[in-house]
C-alpha cells in the first residue's frame, strides 16, 4: 500500500539541556504594577516565526498604548516556551495550537490553557518540479514532518488532494503512515524533520511544511499547491498557565486581538499567507 521511510536526527539533545535553554526567571522591578496593584509587565516567549512577528508588529502596540510594558524572552523552540511558560518564567506565548498543548500537557504535567485563538498560517504542499497537482508521477517522493501533530496534518493534507485514503477509524489529530488504507499513486513518502525539509525540497516530487517553516524559509505562500483545512484543533492559540486565564493582563491580550484595530491590520497586511479565525473577522 506505501511506502514510508523515517529520517530521525542523531545525537538528540538532552532534556537537561533543554531545561538548561530557559532563562531563570528574572527580578521584576516596582514599575511591574500599577497603583491598583494589577500587573503590567507582561512576558512573553519570544520566536523566530510569523506568530511572534505578527504579535509584536500589530498586538503589542495596542497593549502598549494600554499601559502595559512588554518583555521577551528568546527561545529556541516550541518545547522550551512551554517549559518556560509551566515554570513561571514568562507569562504567555503565540506559537502553538490546542494539539500541542495538550500533548505538553500529558507529557510534563502541564496547566497550560488556550485563550483565544489568533491567525494561522496553513500547511501546504510544495514543488521544485511540478506547477500542479495533475498527473502526479507513479511512484512520487514526498516528505512529510515526522513529528505526530504535524505528520498528521501533512497526511490529512494527501487524503484532501485525493493522493491516497486514511482508515476512516483513525483519529484525525494522530493520524500516521500506517493508517493509509490505499496508495494508488505509490507515493514514497518520506518522513523527516520539519526544519529540514525546505533545503531538500529539490530532492523530492513534493513536500508538506507547515506555515512556519514556510515563512522561516522564505517560501512565497502563494505558489503552494495546495493547502489543508484547518482543523479546530489546530487553530494557533494564545497560552498561558491556568490560573492566569482570567487575569485582567490576560484579558487584556484577548481584547486585543479582537480589537479593530488589529482586524485593519490584518486587512491591510495580509497577502494570503494568513487564515484568520471568523471571530477575528
């Protein structure tokens, strides 16, 4: 019915190293409450990416113009941010969706909640080869990510355009090559890390990145093939510790977002790489 090969990457860093990436969480000095006692300095896990970009270019100037002073905290990836949000070091971070989270959740005893979605840019398949998706090759290579919720979303994304079936009994959020009930192209797919897919696209008939990568490597979201179907559960969030939820800071971000200040940015910034939520609309 397949074929799929796994790429792993040798010589994984170490969960101590990992941990040892979060910065301790720093002294904050008496301008971080107003004279109510509310909190205003907020802190947030800062990323190479669209997400953070998107939340400093059109967010963080309405919180600013609120009152609030914002501090970053560099992290090298999404793991960390969740490690450093579940210990107190910062206060909230814009780069994952409802799957992660709970996944971290499960995984490390974690209280993190989402609070309001914001924009998502798609996964979508790609071609150094090919203009389109007709007459695909007999035998085709494609990468896919190898990590669970993006491989998903990579293999929900071939059953969209029709390249192969998924057991319909399969959980859509953790779907995996060995839930393809037909191949009828032969497709050989090929799993791998998402960070490394964009370099190799050349050696592939087709690749699947998410929209990160995509912006990360400087790949034009309009010559996608095609695009998945945003999923609820993979509509990118903001997060932050639970009992922060309700946290008049918080809220804050929340109104934010939904402000119409941040919906005439998106109207006068987004060139298709964006899908935005319909309550944002």
């Amino acid at each position: 019915m397949k074929k799929i090969h796994t790429v792993t990457l040798a010589g994984a860093l170490p969960l101590a190293l990992i941990l040892g990436a979060c910065a301790a969480p720093g002294t904050l000095d008496s301008g971080d409450d107003d004279a109510s006692g509310e909190k205003t300095t907020i802190t947030y896990s800062k990323s190479q990416g669209p997400y953070t970009e998107l939340f400093e270019d059109a967010v963080a100037p309405i919180l600013e113009e609120e009152g609030y002073t914002l501090q970053s905290q560099d992290v090298s990836d999404l793991l960390t941010a969740d490690i450093a949000l579940n210990d107190g070091d910062v206060d909230f971070n814009v780069e994952q969706h409802t799957a992660y989270l709970e996944a971290f959740n499960a995984e490390n005893d974690g209280d993190l909640v989402p609070i309001t979605p914001i924009p998502t840019v798609p996964a979508g398949i790609y071609s150094d080869r090919h203009d389109s998706l007709d007459d695909v090759p007999q035998g085709a290579t494609v990468a896919v990510p190898n990590d669970a919720s993006n491989m998903a979303r990579a293999y929900l994304l071939l059953e969209k355009i029709g390249w192969i079936e998924l057991d319909e009994s399969a959980d859509p959020t953790a779907v995996t090559g060995n839930d393809i009930v037909a191949n009828p192209h032969d497709l050989d797919i090929t799993e791998m890390r998402s960070l490394t897919i964009p370099p190799a696209s050349v050696d592939f008939d087709y690749i699947v990145i998410t929209g990160s990568i995509v912006y990360n490597a400087g790949i034009d979201p309009a010559t996608a093939l095609a695009t998945e179907d945003i999923l609820d559960h993979l509509v990118l969030q903001v997060v932050v510790k639970e009992e922060n939820a309700e946290e008049p800071w918080a809220q804050a971000i929340v109104n934010a977002y939904h402000s119409e200040e941040f919906a005439t940015y998106m109207e006068e910034n987004n060139d298709g790489l964006w899908w935005i939520p319909e309550e944002l609309q």
